[in-house]
C-alpha cells in the first residue's frame, strides 16, 4: 500500500511504479468512483478507432433499416459525446 498526500487543490500523485504498471500518463483519463468508504480510481480506456483496414468497414450498408440517412461516423460520434459528457461531469 502506498500513501500519498491530498494537496489544497484536492490533488494527488501516483506513485510511478503504478502509472507505469497501469500505463497512466499525462493524456490518460482516470474514471473516480465512491463504494462504501472507498475511494477508487480506474483508467479509461478509450475506444480504438477503426482503421482504414478494419473488416468491420466491409459491413457498413450491409444491412437494410430502411433509413438513408445513417452516418458512417456513427460510432465517432456517441464516443465524442460520452468524452464530452465526462469532461463536464469532471
């Protein structure tokens, strides 16, 4: 267990063992949840864009819902959102 000291701005710092075992550095997000008396901290992880390459691109117009207007950024678009909804949670 390690101890780390809230500052008067209600910072903290992770020890760099951890950061560097979990990957976190200065672009990383990091989720903060309340359970019981516990604080706990988790990083995000954000959706890997699909490449040019992806198969998954291969099954875009595939399907028939009847509907012409349904955005190829579909995805991009529900992922910008939740960032911004986090960030004006934060």
């Amino acid at each position: 267990m390690k101890a780390v000291k809230v500052t008067s701005k209600g910072q903290i710092t992770i020890p760099v063992e951890i950061r560097v075992a979990r990957g976190i550095d200065e672009r990383s997000y990091l989720e903060v949840t309340e359970d019981g008396d516990e604080i706990r901290l988790r990083k995000i992880v954000p959706a890997r864009p699909l490449g040019e390459d992806d198969p998954l691109w291969g099954l875009v117009g595939v399907g028939d819902s009847g509907l012409s207007n349904v955005a190829v950024e579909h995805d991009r678009h529900l992922a910008a959102g939740e960032i911004e909804r986090w960030r004006e949670s934060s």
